[in-house]
C-alpha cells in the first residue's frame, strides 16, 4: 500500500511538473509572437527604432 500511495505522488508531480512546462512553453511562443508583431507594426510605420536592425560590425572593438 505504502509503494502504491508513493507512485500516486509521484505521478501527480510528473503531471504537475508537464503542465508547468507546457504553460511556460506557451508563455514563450506567446511572447515571441507578441515581438514579433511589434517589430512588423514597427516596420510598417515612418517613425520608428533608429538602430532597428543589428549592425555586421560589433559595436566594441577586440582587444589585442
């Protein structure tokens, strides 16, 4: 009974654990998309970011 009631617990954190990585994942996807849609709002308007667009060249020099 004792090994019954430990696998129970333990599967209810493995549902626990899946659905909280299934939330996050979709809080992510949802958080990309939201960025990108601004950054096509942004494009689509004659005002926006000055430095939109990232530079081939780095911003810092190397060091020797």
């Amino acid at each position: 009974m004792f090994a019954y009631e430990l696998h129970q617990i333990r599967s209810a954190e493995m549902i626990r654990d899946a659905h909280n990585y299934r939330m996050a994942r979709e809080a992510a996807r949802a958080r990309r998309a939201a960025r990108r849609e601004a950054a096509r709002s942004d494009r689509d308007d004659s005002e926006g970011r000055v430095n939109g667009h990232r530079h081939s060249r780095p911003r810092i020099t190397r060091t020797a």
